[in-house]
C-alpha cells in the first residue's frame, strides 16, 4: 500500500542534533540548532515568562478555543513591537495581524495568502537563507529562486549585484528578506544599505516579506526593526512574519505573528479575512498557552521592561562569546583576520569552515556546526570556548 511513499530523510540542522545528542563524548559541543542556550548550556525559562506563568495558574485560565486569528491583546503587541507604538499604519487600522504557530507558521500563512490571491508571484530567497523558507514556500506551491546575498571573499554581501538582481524581477515579486541576524550568514545590511535596497523593491514595484525570528539578538529590540518601518514608511505593503521562539525562549509552544501592512484599512479587513480563512481551513485556530503568555509580557509595562532586559542579557552573552572566539583565533593565526567573528550579527556567524573541516571539527572533537560552516554562537559558552577555539585554530591550520 504505501511501498511508493517517498523516504523523508529528515531537516539536514535536526539531524545533526540527533547525531550530537548520539555522541557519547563528555567533550561534545553544540553548535548546530539556532536555539539560545545559558552559560550552563540550558534553554533558558525567562524570569519575566515565570512571573506570567504563575498569574495564569493562579487564575485557573481555562484552556478554551481562541479566535482563529489569536487574541486581540496578542495581534495588537505583535503590531507595536515591530512597528513602534502609536504607528499611523496601526492607528488607522491598516495592518492586518494574525497569531501564528511560530516564525514558520507565519510563512506558510502568508505563502498561503500570496499564492492564491497572487498565483503569478514567484519568491526570491537570499543565497544562502534558512533552509525551510524554501520549502515553507515551495510546499505552499510558490517557485522560488535566489537572489545574490553573501560574498565568501569579503565576508560582506555582494551588494552592487544584488541591487541589480532586483532592478530586473517582474512587477509583484516577492523579496524575502531578514530584517536582523541573517540566518546563516549573520551578515547584514547596514541602514544606508536597506534604504537603497527599499528604494529599487518600491521603484520596481516588488514586495517585501521581512521574516524576523531574532529581534533584539542584533542591536536591540527597536533598532533591529529599521527595515521594517522603513519600508512602512516609504509606503510600501510589507508582509512580515515574527517569532517569539529565540526571543522569548519559547521555542515549542509555538508562538509568532504574520502581519500585513495594507495601503487602506479597508483592504487590511479584506485581508484579515482572508487569513482567518486560511487557519480555518489549516489548523482552525493556534495555540493558546504560548499566546496568552506573551501577550501579557508585551502589554504590561513592568514585564515588557523585565523581558528587554532579559533579551539584552541573551544578547550580550552572545557578544561576548563572539570577541572571546575572536582573540583566541587571532592570537593563534595572526596572518588571517577574524574580525568578522565580532562584525557579524545574531546567533548565527559563518565561520569560513569548509566542509571538510566541519567534518574534522565533528569527528575528531565532537564539534557539532552545520556543513555550510554556519556556527550557533549561542551554543558557546564559559566553559568550552576555549575548547571550541582551540579545536577551530586546528582544523584551519
Ligand atoms: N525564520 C528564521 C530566519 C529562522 O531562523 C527561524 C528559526 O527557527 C524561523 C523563521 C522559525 O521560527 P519558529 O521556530 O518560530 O517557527
Ligand atoms: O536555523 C536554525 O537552526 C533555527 C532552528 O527545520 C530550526 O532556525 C532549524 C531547522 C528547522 C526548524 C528550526
């Protein structure tokens, strides 16, 4: 009956994981998944997330069905955490928001919505992007193609090519763009870069979907949304997909957004509509443990202010991992220069590795990175950076 079924070898990142969790060496390091992890190695639980976590118990919330679209409070601090409180495309009712399961969620959603109100519309991914935006893409039946992004030689982006790339794209095409921490490069756009870049998506008359799965990983929480109310700003209609996994350390519970800044409030209802429509006929309606959680977290002042805090401590420990790995590496190879360690933003940072010495880096010091060479920094910490360090300076030798 099912001898046709394809095999599904499985996500080339989770595999990894499954292969480190198999190593039995005491020396082993994770540096593959794109999951923030503590100076001892955990996931952290947020102390803001506590506190929230113990109202609800407390109140004896029952676990009844939310809207499909999420909770109003939820679809609201979505909409102000990215475009800034008292935004004109929020006060006059011109983005449409829905609660999603995660970044992914949202992508699919809105992959969904593009595909059938806009079936002409082929998607462009940068070279390279996070494996699933293809195939969240693909399997909502959307073509995708790649734009030029990273440059190996500079460590940089090839930034004259792809401004040419996109001046030649068809009228409506989609441009999905990381808004902070490019993942895997950890590369990103300086703000005089994505002003030029908006300029030519508005003068070409493309769309941008800004997926941001990092925000405040990079700079802090509002700089990190320049993209974003840039391309608002010049008028643009921005799709953008927010995940609360890394951010808010909730990675299973499955919590995001998908918005949609509309040139009318008239169309954001049309569109509102719509994506309920969508999650109807998907899952009927998301997640409510995680909704109910973050919400609270974003609209109360007290613990919206004790969860920044706790996102720039995330933030700084990553920073301080990349300037340790930095002078290790550059006190062992002082004729090559690592200042790309410190230049690069987010959890991700691609280290130059070739795959031939990530496959060193993991058989012989249980050194676990993804075969591009893209590392997880947050995978670092006290205890085996030096270990880490040391094992790198080896295999680049
Ligand atoms: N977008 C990017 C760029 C990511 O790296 C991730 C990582 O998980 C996601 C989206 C999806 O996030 P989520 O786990 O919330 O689905
Ligand atoms: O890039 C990463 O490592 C994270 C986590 O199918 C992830 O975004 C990786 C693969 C996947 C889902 C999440």
């Amino acid at each position: 009956m099912f001898q046709n079924v394809k095999y599904y070898p499985g996500d080339p990142i989770l595999s990894l994981m499954d292969e480190y969790k198999q190593d039995a060496r005491t020396s082993k390091v994770n540096l593959g998944v794109g999951v923030y992890y503590d100076d001892n190695g955990h996931v952290p639980v947020l102390e803001c997330i506590k506190t929230v976590e113990s109202q609800l118990v407390e109140e004896n919330q029952p676990h009844d069905y939310l809207p499909m679209d999420g909770l109003p409070a939820y679809r609201q601090a979505c909409q102000k955490l990215l475009l800034g409180k008292n935004h004109e495309a929020i006060t006059s009712g011109r983005v449409a928001t829905i609660a999603s399961l995660g970044g992914s969620g949202a992508l699919r959603v809105g992959a969904e919505f593009i595909h059938q109100w806009f079936p002409q519309a082929k998607a462009y991914v940068s070279n390279p992007t996070w494996g699933n935006h293809i195939s969240i893409f693909e399997g909502a039946g959307i073509e995708v193609h790649k734009y030029p992004y990273y440059d190996p030689k500079t460590i940089g982006i090839k930034f004259t090519e792809l401004k040419q790339f996109l001046t030649q794209l068809d009228v409506g095409s989609i441009i999905l763009l990381h808004p902070c921490c490019h993942n895997p490069t950890g590369v990103d756009p300086s703000h005089e870069q994505w002003d030029q870049l908006l300029d030519i998506i508005k003068n070409k008359q493309l769309i941008p979907f800004m997926d941001i799965a990092y925000q405040g990983f990079g700079e802090d929480l509002e700089t990190d949304t320049y993209a974003i109310r840039k391309a608002v700003e010049i008028g643009l209609c921005v799709y953008i997909s927010n995940s609360f996994s890394k951010n808010m350390s909730l990675y299973g519970e499955r919590v995001g957004g998908l918005s949609i800044v509309c040139p009318t409030s008239e169309e954001a209802r049309l569109v509102q509509s719509q994506l309920k429509f969508t999650v109807r006929r998907l899952y009927s309606s998301p997640p409510a443990y995680g909704g109910h959680v973050v919400s609270r977290v974003l609209s109360n002042t007290k613990s919206y202010e004790h969860w920044q805090q706790e996102v720039y401590i995330m933030r700084d420990r990553i920073r301080k991992m990349r300037s340790r790995l930095y002078e290790v590496l550059q006190t062992k190879i002082p004729d090559r220069d690592f200042s790309y360690f410190i230049k690069q933003r987010g959890m991700f940072s691609f280290t130059g590795l070739d795959p031939q010495q990530v496959a060193r880096l993991k058989s012989e010091y249980g050194v676990y990175m993804v075969e591009n060479g893209r590392m997880c920094m947050a995978g670092l910490n006290s205890s085996n950076i030096e270990y880490v360090a040391n094992a790198m300076a080896e295999v680049l030798k």
